[in-house]
C-alpha cells in the first residue's frame, strides 16, 4: 500500500526534525550558490538555524530573482555534475531553468513513484504518457517515475490525439497521465471515432494536473471514462510533479514534507496563514543538490488541510488549486477567478467540453463574455435560449456579475495545445 512506508507515515515530530536538519543542509548548500552566497552575507544569516520557523528571517525568492540570475545564478554545484535540465511553460517573458544532478533525479523520481504508487499503480500496469515531452517537467518527470514502480510507459508525448486512442486499445493502457483539459477534447475524438471510452479502452487510473480544474470536471472525466482521476501537483521551479499527489482518499493532496517545506502566506501581507486558511504557496526544497530553492513564491493559491488523513499518511493536504495571483480577474470592480466559472458550468449537462472567458471594454465599462459549448449540435441555436439564462443566472450567484452568454456548437471554440486558454482579456488598458 505505501511505496515507503517509514517516510509516508512517519510522525509529525520525527518529521519536523528531519525537515529542519535537510533545511540545515540545504541552507549550507544554498550558500555556496552566487545568489544565495550574496544574498546570506546581506542579511547576516546564520545558516544552523534553531528551528524551521526561522527560515521567516529569509526572504523570498521570486520568479524574478530566478529570471535575473539566469542561467546559473543558482547552482550549487559545478556544472559538470548537473545532468538534466528543465524549464517552466510560461509564456511571459523569459523562462525559467531547472538544473538537477544525478542524485536529484534519482529522488525526484521516487517521490513520483511514491506519488503514483499511492494512487494504486504497479508494476502490471501499462502507462501512458500523454504530457509534452522536453522542457516541460510532465513528460521526463512522470516517465522516470512509472519506470521505478515498474509499469510498461509509453512515452507517446502530446498530440495525435487518434494515435494516442490506438495506443490505448493496442497495448490495453491501464494508467494514463493526461492533462484535465485534453481528457476532454479526447472524449469528441473517441466519439468520432464511434467508440466508447467506457468501453473499448481499459484505462483505470489517471493522473491529472498541470492546471486548474475543478471537482466538478475530476468527476466528469471519471464518469466519461470510468475510471479514477488524482490530482497532481507540481511546478518546475519544485521539480515538477511528485511535490503534492492525491491519494485514494481524495481529499487534497499530500504534499511530500520530507524533500519539501511548505508555507502559506497572505499575498499581499506576506504574513503566514494558519493550515485551513487559503493563501499564497511558498516552497524551500529540502532535498535538492544542484539547485536549492528557499522560500518560492509560487503565485498559486490554496490552503492546508486540518486534520489526519484516513490513509495514514502523516504528510499534510493541500486543497485544489484555485488559480494563480495572476489569474485572479477584476471585472467591474469584483474579483473572480477562472475556477469558478468552470464549477458553476459544469454542473449543467447541456453543456460541453469547452468554455472560455472573454473580457472587453465596452464604452468605459467591463463587459464579460463567457463562451460555451453545447454537447449536442443543435439546427438553430435558439433552442437553447433558456439554457442561457440559466447559467447566466446561476454565474451571476457565484460570481456577483452578469455575464453575457454565448452559445456555440460542438467544437466551435479554439483548443489550446498544451494547457488550456480559459482566459482572453480584450480589455483596453487605461
Ligand atoms: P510549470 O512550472 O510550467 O510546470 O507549471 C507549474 C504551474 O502549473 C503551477 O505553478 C500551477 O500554477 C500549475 N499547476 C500544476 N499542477 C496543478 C494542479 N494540479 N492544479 C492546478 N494548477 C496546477
Ligand atoms: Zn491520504
């Protein structure tokens, strides 16, 4: 059941103690890095530091800091030991890159085998690997550690997305780790392929993340394939996935306090938050040899949950991610996010597998638009005119405006390749 039972379980004291000695350690290390070596003899920082509330004394790192000391400002080892690099998937301004050597694979890998072993995968399982492989951490990063726990991966990368349904009934994939948004376009290829995913494909278990998505859409993509969805969590800067996994409880995340530790903070304050109160995450690798990161502020939002997990796992939960600070939309003065937009949508069955929002200027006002899809084709559109109102109505409860509402046909809206678009901002800047 545990892929390491001593570490899943292990009690929280016992825990603390060994986040504090490997932050100890890392700090040590940290030091020997041009940005933190700089950065420590600023401060005055005494890396034995007495307990993990004192790491408050260091200050953040931000994207930022990671951009301006681009390539290597970070490295704490010589380049000849770094085998691996990675890189985040933004598309604003200059990426950011992720160096680990030898050793940091080998753990990262485990901390995803323990992630997907949690979940019920093993070794007669045969995996598929729909993420992008390359840069971004879901390809490489998930495949080494389905390799540990021993399944068959195929590395069959993104796109195609007949291929990837021929695959899956060809070599019976069991596991499939799939993008939420991609598990949903899969469903109109499957359909115009006249197959049931239900039925003509073996899948069991998926490993979904990489972006939002609600409970909602988890229970949509179980219910269309039948099968079980976890949640996972990661960013590059932290690896990428392995940092938090659901396990069957499916309720949060556990996030792996052993290589990392974890704050949550008031964005705009920068105070700690209590567990159960939502808030910023911010990370401290605690595990890492060729690029120690302290204190990232990761931009996400979420919170820790109170309370044991009936799985046994000692390792605190994280809740769903409810966006990003930046995704957060101001529109006629209230402050919404994507997320809730998707919740409220997908609880009609009219409704299908794509939305987007739109916001424009019209006059000097906000005007929102939120494009749907329908799930059947329809002849004349205004046969779903109640439909509208309805949403209309039922967003405006959620999100305090009004939207207007625009209906389209099956596959009308333009798909994302990696991760879904849900937001277009028109808005003219003052
Ligand atoms: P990247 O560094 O390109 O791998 O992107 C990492 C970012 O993707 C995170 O900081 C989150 O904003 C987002 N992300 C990753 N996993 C999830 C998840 N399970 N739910 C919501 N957002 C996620
Ligand atoms: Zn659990």
């Amino acid at each position: 059941m545990y892929w390491e039972e001593k570490i899943e379980t292990m009690d929280i004291g016992t825990l603390r103690s060994l986040q504090l000695s490997r932050l100890r350690k890392t700090l040590e290390r940290a030091k020997t890095t041009p940005y933190y070596k700089k950065l420590f003899e600023e401060i005055g920082l005494d890396t034995d530091i007495k307990s993990l509330a004192h790491i408050r004394d260091i200050p953040f790192t931000t994207k930022n800091d990671l951009r301006e000391n681009y390539p290597y400002g970070f490295l704490a080892v010589p380049k000849e030991k770094i085998v691996r690099m990675h890189s985040s998937s933004g598309t604003t301004g200059r990426a950011t890159v992720i160096f680990h050597t030898r050793e940091d694979i080998d753990n990262w890998s485990n901390l995803v085998a323990r992630s997907i072993y949690m979940t019920g995968a093993r070794s007669e399982d045969v995996f598929q690997n729909t993420m992008g492989y390359g840069l971004f951490t879901g390809g490489l990063g998930l495949h080494y550690g389905a390799e540990k726990v021993g399944m068959m991966v195929i590395p069959s990368g993104t796109g195609n997305s007949v291929r990837q349904i021929n695959i899956m009934r060809d070599f019976d994939t069991t596991v499939i780790h799939i993008l939420p948004s991609y598990a949903f376009r899969l469903l109109d290829v499957f359909e115009s392929e006249s197959l049931d995913p239900r039925k003509d494909v073996k899948l069991r278990i998926a490993f979904i993340g990489a972006e939002p998505h609600s409970e909602e859409m988890r229970k949509k993509i179980e219910e269309s394939y039948d099968m079980d969805a976890f949640n996972s969590y990661g960013l590059s800067e932290m690896n990428g996935p392995g940092v938090a996994f659901e396990c069957p409880e499916k309720k949060g995340m556990h996030v792996w306090e052993d290589s990392y530790l974890i704050e949550v903070i008031n964005p705009k304050t920068l105070e700690p938050m209590p567990d159960g109160v939502e808030g910023e995450l911010v990370f401290t690798t605690l595990n890492r040899k060729g690029m120690p990161i302290i204190r990232y502020r990761t931009r996400d939002l979420a919170s820790l949950y109170t309370g044991k997990c009936p799985c046994g796992r000692s390792h605190r939960r994280l809740s769903r991610i409810k966006g990003r600070t930046d995704d957060m939309l101001i529109v006629k003065g209230v402050n919404m996010f994507p997320i809730q937009v998707e919740t409220v949508l997908m609880k009609f069955p009219e409704i299908g597998r794509n939305y987007q929002i739109r916001l424009e200027t019209k006059g000097h006002m906000d005007e929102i638009y939120v494009e749907v899809e329908v799930l059947y084709p329809a002849d004349d559109m205004r046969e779903y005119e109640g439909l509208k109102n309805r949403i209309a109505a039922a967003l405006h409860s959620e999100i305090l405006v009004t939207p207007k509402i625009i209906l389209h046909q099956p596959g009308a809206i333009p798909r994302a390749e990696g991760k879904a678009v849900r937001v277009v901002d028109n808005r003219v800047k003052e």
